[in-house]
C-alpha cells in the first residue's frame, strides 16, 4: 500500500537534486570561467593580448579593467549556483552579457578583425548563454 507513494516521493525527490545539481554545475562552471578569465586578465593579460595581436603598454590596464567586470560576473554565477531562485534576475542579466559578448567577438571574427582562437571566448559564452536561456524557460 506505502509502496506506489514511496516511490512518487523517491522519483520527486530524485527530480529535485538532478534539477539542483544541474544548477550548480551550470552555473558553478560559469562562475569559474568568468573567475579563471578575470585571473587571466588581472595576472597575464598578455595572453589574450597576443590573441588579439595588441602590443601597446597600455592595453594591459584596458584588459585589467574588463577583469573587474568578468570577475564581478563569477561572482554572480556563484551566488546562482549557490541560490539560483534568490537570484535568477541575474540569470537573464547573465544571458544577456554572455549573448552581447558573443555577438560582439563574432561581429570581429566574421570581420576578419578576430582569429578564431580570440573568438573562442565568445563561442563559450554564447553556448553558456544558451544554457541560461534554456534553464530559464524550464524553471519559469
């Protein structure tokens, strides 16, 4: 007789952690790229300097200031990861600097101004935008 709703309780129970692992993978994942590229551009940017072809002293600070924001953004992701329903306004502002990132390392790949490794950047935030978008509607 407890058999059938033990095992409603079970399978939700199961749905809830698969549903909450995925945030916390997705969205610990983003968190740790946006935190792993900001280290890279605090520490080395030179790096993705040479990505770009930029050799100019001051390009340095330029990359140091785009790694407040990249790192401010690891940030959210984590808090995400951490309460994605406290903070799922941050999810479409995520989606949303993750599309702009994108399309905007696109735009210069498609032009001829960026190499393919300078757009790979852009290629993963697009695919991470989709992600959101796509855990977004699930979660509505």
């Amino acid at each position: 007789m407890c058999a059938p709703f033990v095992a409603e309780v079970g399978a939700a129970r199961q749905e809830i952690f698969l549903r909450m692992s995925y945030e916390k993978i997705l969205f610990g994942a983003a968190g740790a790229w946006n935190l792993i590229g900001a280290g890279v551009l605090l520490f080395a940017p030179e790096i993705q300097l040479a990505r770009l072809d930029i050799d100019h002293p001051q390009a340095r600070w330029l990359a140091r200031m785009l790694a407040s924001s990249a790192a401010t953004w690891g940030v959210a992701y984590l808090l995400i990861a951490w309460d994605a329903r406290r903070f799922r306004i941050l999810i479409w502002l995520g989606a949303i600097s993750k599309t702009l990132f994108g399309a905007i390392t696109g735009a210069g790949f498609l032009a001829g101004a960026l190499s393919l490794a300078a757009f790979a950047p852009g290629i993963a935030d697009l695919a991470m935008a989709a992600l959101f978008a796509g855990y977004l509607r699930r979660t509505r």
